[in-house]
C-alpha cells in the first residue's frame, strides 16, 4: 500500500528534520566504519545512506513546490 503523502507544512519539515538526523547518523556510521573496519563494510554503510539522501531530497523538492505555488 503507498504512502500518502504529507501536504502540511509541519509535516513536510516534520519529514526533513528525521531525514536530516537519519543522514547525520549514517554519515557518523560511514566514517566510524571507514577507520576501523574493511573497505566493503564502509561502502555497505554509505549505500544504507543514500536512500536517506534521496528521501531528503524529495522532501525539499516538495517544499520548494509548495512555496512556489503559495507565492502564485
């Protein structure tokens, strides 16, 4: 079943705020991962944040939709 999605603006910035920690924390993962452990064990935790960026980016895509159709 998809997702419906979120048209309020609390609940867009809602959305990006837990993206912007979830990145925080994969990138914390990423280099913890790239000191210590094996090369492959570093690229497996950047491909896990990736879907986070992404997800990121469609929040701000969807944001930038909202005040430009607000401003019209």
């Amino acid at each position: 079943m998809p997702r419906k999605t979120s048209n309020s603006k609390a609940g867009l910035l809602l959305s990006l705020g837990s993206s912007a920690v979830a990145v925080v924390r994969a990138v914390k993962q990423v280099r913890r991962a790239g000191a210590t452990q094996g090369k492959l064990t570093a690229a497996h935790t950047l491909a896990g944040v990736l879907p986070l960026v992404t997800s990121a980016l469609l929040v701000l895509r969807r944001l930038r939709r909202r005040s430009r159709q607000h401003h019209r």
